[in-house]
C-alpha cells in the first residue's frame, strides 16, 4: 500500500479544500431555521457519491415532519444510502456517519469562525471537521484513491449518512429496521464502521470496537407549589432539591457502581483478556 498512501498525501490539500466546502455548510440540526442547509449538506455528499461511481438513494425519513414550539412544521431530512461495489465474493463493510453538527457562534468563545475551515499550526479548527464531516467523508477520498490508482477494491461499500444525529437522530432506528429485513440494503452487510471517533494526538486514532450503550430514566420529585418562608417554614418542611439529591445518591456508590438492583443482569462481564 505504500503506493497509496503517497498518493493520500500528495492529494492533501485538495481534500482540505473538500472539507472546507462542507465545513461552510452550516447543517446544524438543533436550529430549526437551519434544516436547509442539511438538505443542502446531504445533497452535496450524494453528487461526490455518484461522481465517484457510486450509487444512491435518498431514504424518507418515517417521521416525515418535525412540529415546532409554536406549531409550525419542517421537514425531516432522508437518509443518504450509497453502495460502492455488489461483489458476492467480497464481504461488504456499512459505514455510518453524519453530517450535521452542533451549533456554533463565534461568541460562543471560538477563537475562529466556527464555519470557516481555518488551519493554525498544523491542525485544522472548523465545526464539523472531526465530529463527524471529516471522518465520514474521508471513506469517499479512500475510494477515490483506489478508483484513481487502479487498485481493486477488497470489499463492498455500503454508506449511511444522516443528518439528525446531533438531535437525537430522529427516524434512524425505524430506518435501520426496515432496511434489514431480507433482501434490503442493509441484509447482506458483514461489517459496520462508525466513523465518528476521536485521535491521541496527531498521528493515533482511536480505533472503537465496542460501544456501551445507553439507558435513560428520569425522576421527578414535587413539593410545595409556592414559596415558602426559611423563618417560617424551614426545618418543617423538607425542600424537594434535597429529596432529589438523596435519591440520586441511592443510584450509585462512590465507585460508580450503579446500585439499581437487576440493572447488570443482562450484562456481560468484562475478561481479564
């Protein structure tokens, strides 16, 4: 592979300047007047996806629209699919990634603009450029890399990209579902890559094999539905704050371990190897 990976990085710049293009697009999920621009975002990736010879679909989203505070509606953006290579003899990898990102103001205490790909000592500073544009756009630049040296391919490449993630990534479970029922997009699938990680430092990524998972639980404690005098009142009656505190302490000891009995029944316990 020495061959290729000169040819990455002889071509460097030319995918910072890809970058750049999709840094500036500012598909931030969280803001409703933003959801063109993730539209826009989505479309963008699709064309590169097709100009390097794949193929795509642009998935509806199941929840169709999204209802905003003031009753007003947007729609939800589709799931972008595309397919690199239908080779039975070759396993097929799934990428996942997503191409929205978190909102960003320059007051927010950014020393650049938060959409302007901006390079200072070496490192690239830009929302979206590690979380997540950069890592999932990196796998149509590895394609184009094999595509331009005339290397075979070793496997199928089969891509999700979405544009909710950073909003709860609303529809993705229905979708993924639906697509894996026989004979759709995601039945014949060996392997699935989320590119959405993190570096140790400039030369190490961190290469994720497992994820944790997460459960949610909320509580919820009422007291008094008005104010009460501390001259009057306190030592009589208890504040619901430290009620809350006192039950959210009962949920784990000082060593992280979660005390909710049954809680890790299901769960695999970690080997010495």
């Amino acid at each position: 592979l020495a061959e290729y990976f000169k040819f990455i990085d002889y071509r460097a710049d030319i995918y910072v300047q890809r970058l750049r293009e999709a840094v500036a697009i500012q598909s931030v999920s969280a803001w409703p007047t933003h959801r063109q621009e993730i539209f826009k975002m989505l479309d963008w990736a699709e064309e590169w996806i097709k100009k390097l010879g794949g193929t795509t679909t642009m998935y509806p989203n199941p929840e169709k629209v999204e209802t905003l505070p003031d009753g007003s509606t947007i729609p939800m953006p589709p799931f972008l699919l595309g397919q690199f290579g239908n080779d039975p003899a070759k396993k097929t990898v799934c990428v996942y990634g997503h191409l929205d990102v978190q909102p960003a103001l320059k007051s927010d205490g950014w020393d650049t603009e938060p959409f302007e790909l901006t390079e200072i000592d070496g490192k690239l500073f830009g929302r979206g450029s590690t979380d997540d544009k950069g890592p999932a756009l990196s796998w149509l630049w590895m394609i184009e890399a094999f595509n331009e040296l005339k290397m075979d391919f070793p496997v199928n490449i089969k891509i999700i990209f979405e544009g909710l993630e950073e909003y709860g990534s609303g529809g993705l479970y229905e979708t993924v579902l639906a697509l894996s029922k026989p004979s759709r997009f995601l039945d014949d699938v060996d392997f699935f890559c989320i590119s959405d990680n993190y570096w140790l430092g400039k030369k190490t990524p961190c290469l994720t094999y497992g994820l944790r998972g997460m459960s949610y639980f909320e509580v919820g404690v009422e007291c008094s539905t008005k104010d009460l005098h501390s001259g009057v009142y306190g030592g009589s009656v208890h504040e619901g704050m430290i009620d809350l505190v006192h039950l959210m302490a009962s949920l784990v000891d000082p060593q992280g371990n979660i005390l909710v009995e049954g809680i890790n029944k299901d769960v695999v316990a970690v080997t010495e190897e």
